[in-house]
C-alpha cells in the first residue's frame, strides 16, 4: 500500500531522518516506538506529506506523492491523521467538526455529512455531545471527537501521532479503548506512542527509531521479549517516560507536580534529581512560559534512564520563535541552568515550533 524509498528530512539544525526504507501493507498496525527527537513524529508526518522530504520517495497505491507537482489534495482521500493537540476547530460544535471535512472534501450532501457524523459519534459513545463546543468536553472526548473527524472522511490509512500523550491520566483509557476497537476494522493503521504496553497489546510490527533511523523492527514479542540490537533492548528494559501537556492558562500546575514526584518516586530517581526536575518544571512553567503572550500549549516529556541515572526533560511550545535565553525573567533562568547539564533550543517547522531539551543534574 505504502512504500518508503530512502525517506530523508533535514532541517536547519540538521537531518532528522537519515535515508528510511519501508512497506506498510493493507491491514497493518504498527506502533513506532523511540526516544524523544528521534524522528518518530517527522517519519509520520512525511508519510501523509504535512511535512515536505528532503529526498526520497514515498508512494501510495503505486503513485508516488512526494514528487513535485503532486496535488496533495488527494491524500486526504487515503491518509487520515489524528494528532496528539486535537485540532478541533473551537468555534464549531463538535458535529460541525465532523460534518464539515466531508461537505469540502469529499463533496456529500448535509444530510449525507450529518449521517456519517452521528453513526460515528455513537461509535465513540458520544452522540450527546453532538451540540456541545470543543471548550465543554474533556481532553479525551476531544481526542475521541477527533478520531470520528478523521474516520469521517474514508481514509485506508489512519496515523495517530502520541494520541494519549496530551491527556490526564485519567482520560488516557477511553481514548486506547476506541483505538483498540479500530484495530478489529481491518484498516491500516500506523501509531507513534511512548505507551509500550499498549503498542504490544494492539500492535502486529513494531519499529524501533533511534536518531532518524528505523534501528530494529519486528513483531511486539521479538521487540518487547526478545530484541537483538543493545540500544532496543536498552530502551525496553531501562527507559521510563512521563508525558504532560498544558494546553490552558488554567492548567492543575500543582497536579502536574504531583504527576512528576509519582513518577520520580515509581522509578526511583534520587531524591537529588527529583528535586532539580520539580524546580525546572516550576520556573520554566510559572516563571518563563506561562507568562508568555499568545495561545498556550506546551509538552513537556521526561526520559530517565535507569541504566546510567540520566534524566532528560524535551520541551515543546508553540508560537513564534522563542528561546528561553531570552526571558526577561533572569532570575528563572538563572536557577534552571544551576539544574541543568546541558540545554539545547532549536525552532523547527512542526506544530509544536520550539524545542527546549535539558539533561537535569
């Protein structure tokens, strides 16, 4: 169905996928799996062409949609994506949300979008929400809401990128559930996530991505039980990751600390470091981001390693460029970089623009 030819994509900073070969066939479900940065979202991004390839080819049912002049229109025919922010339009309600790709793509009648819609609303258990507005509805019916969105348009593919990672806790099952029940449709279905056991449970490939490259691949159980190269089996056996994402000024800022010290405390990270992570979270949070202009969204992922102690915090933001050396709040500042070994900026032209990555001390 799909085949990834030499797949290359750079970026001012430098590659990010460094030349990636690949086949999805009808019917799969793969999940990829890797560190953060290590180019899992720009691999499916690519794939549907919301991101421009440096080199190499990607072809759909034997048309090759990389090549320049292609009208890439018509990849929303076959390729569907659910991101991990939603992308709801707030101002309609979550029928209109749903309804309206459908009358200006794929070119249906009302009545015919407002059938669609609601037979899929009820598939994700919420035709009561129908009239409501994104603003009234939970992280994960948002999510939900996106995912009927997406099925809306008929697409032989679907790609979710991290499509729990935005969520409470709490929120996180409803949203697996209704994947879960995708993967009983037979569509193809391609799924980057940190959730390794829910990528095992769902998944029949496994791709393992280390710095812009697929490093090893297979079945979840080669993967997950028996990896053959060091860095997979370093990343199954030693990683452990936490993901927040704070989309609203209103944001529980003490519930996401709570969140960070149960994870520090899961995995056991010394009481040192523990406390470094809550004091870059607090600064860089209330004292630098939070009070910045503009629509709010930030990710925050944090990676410890149990291997060799390293603890590493990637922060994604929108907006326009910004570097958080140039805060006004040098006080803030000041005390992150006393907790912090190394701190790198980058500005990218993904969603999520700014990329802060700091390895706490």
């Amino acid at each position: 169905m799909i085949e990834i030819v030499d797949l290359k994509k750079s970026y001012e900073i430098g590659p990010v996928l460094k030349g990636i070969d690949f086949t999805i066939n009808d019917g799969d479900i793969i999940s990829i799996i890797g560190g953060s940065g290590c180019g899992k979202s720009t691999f499916i991004r690519c794939i549907n062409m919301l991101e421009k390839p440096s080199g190499g080819k990607i072809i759909l049912d034997g048309e090759e949609i990389s090549k320049p002049g292609y009208d890439l229109s018509q990849i929303s025919h076959k390729i569907g994506m659910v991101f991990q922010s939603f992308n709801l339009f707030n101002h309609m309600t979550v029928l209109e949300n749903i309804m309206l790709p459908q009358i200006n793509t794929l070119k249906v009648t009302k009545q015919e979008a407002y059938d669609k819609a609601m037979s899929l609303l009820y598939l994700v258990n919420l035709s009561s929400k129908a009239f409501c507005y994104p603003s009234e509805l939970s992280g994960g019916q948002k999510q939900r809401i996106a995912i009927a969105r997406t099925l809306a348009m008929n697409p032989e593919v679907i790609l979710f990128d991290e499509p729990t990672s935005a969520l409470d806790p709490t929120m996180v099952n409803e949203v697996k559930s209704v994947i879960r029940n995708l993967t009983k449709t037979g569509k193809t279905m391609i799924i980057v996530t940190h959730d390794m056991d829910f990528a095992k449970s769902i998944s029949s490939k496994i791709l393992y991505m280390d710095e812009g490259t697929i490093y090893e691949q297979g079945t979840p159980e080669e993967i997950f039980e028996h990896p053959k190269k060091e860095k997979t089996k370093q990343f199954i056996h030693k990683m452990k990751i936490l993901d927040l994402m704070i989309d609203s000024r209103e944001f529980d800022f003490y519930g996401g600390s709570t969140t960070i010290d149960e994870y520090c405390h899961k995995n056991q990270i010394p009481y040192t470091k523990a406390y470094h992570l809550q004091s870059v979270f607090e600064e860089l949070c209330l004292g630098i981001l939070l009070p910045e202009p503009g629509e709010l969204n930030i990710n925050f992922n944090i990676e410890y390693y149990q291997s060799n102690g390293e603890l590493k915090m990637t922060v994604l933001y929108g907006g326009d460029r910004f570097d958080i050396h140039d805060t006004k709040n040098k006080l803030s500042l000041s005390i992150i970089e006393g907790f912090v070994n190394s701190m790198k900026y980058d500005y990218t032209d993904q969603e999520l623009a700014n990329r802060l990555v700091m390895e706490i001390k």
